[in-house]
C-alpha cells in the first residue's frame, strides 16, 4: 500500500489498521540493524518506503525495484529529520 497523504488525526477518533498502514507504517523510517533484518520484516516493499540501516548508517528508499541510498543519508545527522521507528 503506498501512502495515503496527509491525515490530521481528531481526538478520540478510532484509528483504523488502513490508517496505520496507510498514514502510518508507509510514511514514516522504519529503523533495522542490518539489510537482512529489513528483508525478513518487510516482504512486500511499497514504492517511497524508507529506512535507516544502523550496521552501515544509511537512509534508504525503495523505488518499486530496489533500495537504494538517499545522498547524504550516511549518519551525518540527515535521518534526523524523519520519525524513526524501531522494528
């Protein structure tokens, strides 16, 4: 599922699976140790996910066919600027 947009969330509002995955999951940088580690955990990539791999320091995206790096993503404070989020 690719990225839903932009959501503002009411409070008490029900937060469905469709909107975890969708505005959620799909929108945010997910954190791995290694490539392996992102290999076993997400089976079916969608096209703009991102991720930081900790054992080489690099943010990278999936273009629909491979992960690739984002320039200047190589630890130097870069992925910072995204929600990181442990897996």
């Amino acid at each position: 599922m690719a990225g839903l947009g932009r959501k503002v969330f009411a409070a008490n509002e029900v937060l469905t699976a469709a909107d975890v995955n969708g505005y959620l999951m799909d929108q945010a940088v997910m954190v791995f140790a290694n490539e392996a580690g992102r290999t076993t955990a997400i089976a079916a990539p969608s096209a703009g996910m991102l991720t930081f791999l900790v054992d080489v320091a690099q943010v990278q995206v999936y273009d629909g066919t491979d992960w690739t790096q984002i320039a200047g993503g190589g630890g130097g404070g870069f992925e910072t600027s995204f929600l990181l989020m442990g897996a």
